[in-house]
C-alpha cells in the first residue's frame, strides 16, 4: 500500500490513503518525513513467521515439564 504525506500538525503527519481516505499517525513512525513524501507500507510474512516462531520456542522453554 503507498501512502501520502499529505501534511504535518501538532506532532502528527496526516497521510492520505489510496483511497482518498486520510489518517493521522504520530510523527515519530515517519521521522523526517515531509509534505509530499510517498511511503510504501508492507506486511513482511517471513518477519512476522519468525517472530512469532521465536516467541513460541521462548514460551516453550519458560513452560517445560
């Protein structure tokens, strides 16, 4: 999904959705960002499989017999 810097006020960037939808999200999640700026955000399925794999082994280890 792309989104659009559309502008910044009072600690928030408010980016414009493909859909013409706009959403206020805190600064700091785009630091630096500016008016304009076009972000592409992605879900990392391998990231989210190994994260939640190493929380399962830790839940695992804490729980054993």
């Amino acid at each position: 999904m792309k989104i659009t810097i559309d502008r910044i006020e009072k600690g928030f960037v408010v980016a414009e959705l493909p859909d013409g939808q706009t959403v206020d999200i805190p600064k700091a999640v785009f630091p630096g960002a500016a008016e304009g700026d076009v972000y592409r955000i992605e879900k990392d399925c391998a990231g989210g499989d190994a994260r939640r794999s190493r929380i399962a082994d830790k839940m695992n280890r804490l729980f054993e017999d």
